[in-house]
C-alpha cells in the first residue's frame, strides 16, 4: 500500500478522517490541515472523487533528512523520477518550505526541479519540460527544518473547485469549507436544511449532494493521477459506476434566500450549473422578515462581513440576527459562521457548541446557537 495526505483546511480534519475511513482507508492520522492514511491507488481515486473534505490528495514519494541546502539535489537525484513523468509529460513543483537552510523558498523547488531535470537526461537522454500553470505532473516539495517530504499531487487543482460557480458574489464561500460545515452540523438529510443570506448558493449545492450522495466531484474532467504510467482506467470506470448507482433519487428539502436580487439570480445560475436546481427552493425574502415554512430543520447562517464596518455596527447587525432567530427559528438546529472577533455573547447569543474554522484568511467561529 502507499502512503497518502490529504490536505484540507483548520477544523475539517475529523470531518475528513471519517470520509476517508468511509471509503476503506487504513492507517489514519489526523494531522495539522491534513490527514494521512495509507491505501490502494482504488482508495486515491475514491478520496479525489468522494471526499468532500479534500483539497489534494498527495502521494509520499519520498522522505529524508538534510544538513544543507545542497543534500535537497543530491537525495532526489536518487528517485526513479522517469518512473512518474512519461515521454512528453509536462510537470510542475509546488513548495511548502520553513527552514533555516532555505532564504528564498523558491530555491529549494529548484533544486528538486534541476535534480529531476537531469536524472531524466541521463536516462533517457532529453529533459521534460516545466509548465507552471497546467502540468501533466504535478509534485510538492515539503520541507520543515531539516525534514523533506516529497509528494506527487494525485489531485491537480484544488478539489474545492466544482466547476459548478457561474455566479461568485462578493464574498464566495469555498465548496469544501460549506461541505465540511453541513457536516459538522449534523445535518440529517431527511429534515429541512435553510440557508437564509445564501449568497452565490454554495451551500444548497453542497447541501443537495450530501443528501443525495452525489460525489462532489460528479463534474470534474480532470484529475493529475489520470497522468500517471499506473493510471488504471477499468478500475477508475468501475468507480464511477458505483457512485452513480449509490446516489439516493428521493429529493432533500433545501431552501435557500437573500435579500439580493442578484444574490438570488447567481443563486440560480450556480445550482442550475450544478444540476441541484430542481432539488432547492430559492427565493428573494429578507431574513430578518421571513418567516419559514418548515417546522424544524438545519439551519446554517453565514451572514455578510465587511471588514470596513466598524465593530458596534457589527454588533448591531448580529443583535437583530439573534433577534430573528429567538423570534421564528425556534426548535430549529441552527449554526453560524461569523468572523472571531464578532462577540456573540456581546450580541446576546447563547451557544451551545463553538470552533474555529477559516473562510480563507478570516479565522472565524462556527457556533450551534440555542434559539430558546
């Protein structure tokens, strides 16, 4: 079995623990960002395609130490690299690197990428070419103090891309981020799920796939692992097979609003993309003036954030949120994202649940709230 990490953000990683021990994986370890497991190239091809948690899914190549920058050349002219990279293959390096012995990070991604470079001329006797931006193969050089990891970057791009925004909104929210808030909620499908100020709709979309066990990737063409010389095709196929035949048909009740009209419209261009309009209810309302439908259900909130807003309005604006929420909300299961330095308790929540997540720099607290 190989060994893998996956990486994804602060706060999801028992989230994704529990995907990747759902697909069969073994050895697992929660790690900072990341979770490491070991698995068949099966497991890797599943943890791309299924988990909604994942960003990259990345294959240790190799690991050992160094005492000086110029160990970081002479150890990976040691790989069989020509066994990753096949004739006419492009690749690219990416690098995480904290260490004392490397200035500019960028000079210990081009030391592995001459050492590749050069391995491959002596054995074949012409050099791959570099392409930054849309390489066949793709490899990540990690590097703490003394400490090296290489990986090949069985993803490619990012897994929170979906292919399924049309519409961004001024602040979208990432695909993995709103998956891995759904589930931490404890969302059970069979019940209502409300998003009221949904934005650019990620997570109707999000929420829609989740309870009809459509993988996340369902749309994506691309994956970096396709590149390799061990690609298994009919195994790949018969993956795909299985996760259409694992999709539930009976429709979720998912309902979404904005007081944005053109919130609402991209709304509607997102989930129509996604092939999860049928499946949700989307309406122009105010929150602070809707009253629902349902009795009970999931509710997750991300209200709007403006940075430039000084604190007190801030505040002023959650006071109403929690208003709202004591008002019609209920006997509802209801969560919030805010920014860490909103003060729920000085906005007059209480809560039953926090933790700290990031919507990208924005370290923020995802709270369960008790509506009374």
């Amino acid at each position: 079995m190989d060994q893998y990490v996956v990486k994804t953000y602060t706060g999801l990683e028992k989230i994704l623990a529990q995907e990747l021990k759902n697909i069969h994986a073994h050895n697992i370890n929660i790690e900072k960002r990341a979770v490491s497991f070991t698995g068949t190239p099966k497991i890797m091809y599943r943890a791309n395609f299924e988990c909604r948690t994942a960003l990259k899914v990345l294959k240790t190549i190799s690991d050992f130490t160094i005492s000086e920058a110029k160990d970081l050349y002479k150890k990976a002219m040691d790989i069989a690299w020509e066994d990753y990279i096949p004739d006419e293959h492009t690749f690219s390096i990416e690098n995480d690197i904290i260490s004392d012995h490397f200035d500019n990070t960028m000079y210990g991604a081009l030391l592995v990428k001459d050492a590749i470079v050069d391995r491959i001329r002596d054995k074949r006797g012409n050099r791959p070419n570099v392409n930054r931006k849309n390489a066949d193969i793709q490899f990540t050089v990690f590097i703490r103090n003394e400490e090296v990891t290489l990986f090949l970057n069985t993803s490619g791009p990012s897994l929170h891309k979906r292919s399924y925004k049309k519409y961004g909104g001024i602040a979208p929210l990432s695909e993995v981020l709103a998956a891995g808030l759904i589930l931490l909620s404890g969302w059970d499908p069979t019940t209502p799920f409300l998003n009221p100020m949904c934005g650019s709709g990620t997570f109707l979309v999000e929420a829609q796939r989740i309870a009809q066990n459509i993988p996340p990737q369902i749309h994506r063409k691309f994956f970096c692992f396709k590149k390799s010389p061990d690609f298994d095709e009919d195994r790949w196929e018969l993956i795909l097979k299985g996760s259409k035949m694992r999709i539930d048909r009976r429709p979720p009740t998912i309902i979404g609003f904005d007081n944005s009209r053109e919130a609402v419209n991209g709304t509607k261009a997102n989930t129509m993309k996604a092939g999860s309009f049928k499946s949700c209810q989307i309406y122009n309302f105010d929150f602070f003036k809707y009253k629902p439908t349902v009795d009970s259900g999931t509710v997750l909130l991300n209200p709007p954030y403006n940075k430039r807003l000084p604190l007190k309005d801030n505040l002023r604006f959650y006071k109403r949120i929690n208003s709202t929420l004591k008002q019609f909300y209920k006997g509802f299961n209801v969560w919030l994202i805010c920014p860490h330095e909103i003060s729920l308790r000085q906005a007059g929540f209480k809560t039953e649940k926090e933790m700290t997540v990031y919507n990208g720099p924005i370290r923020c607290r995802f709270a369960k709230i008790d509506c009374g």
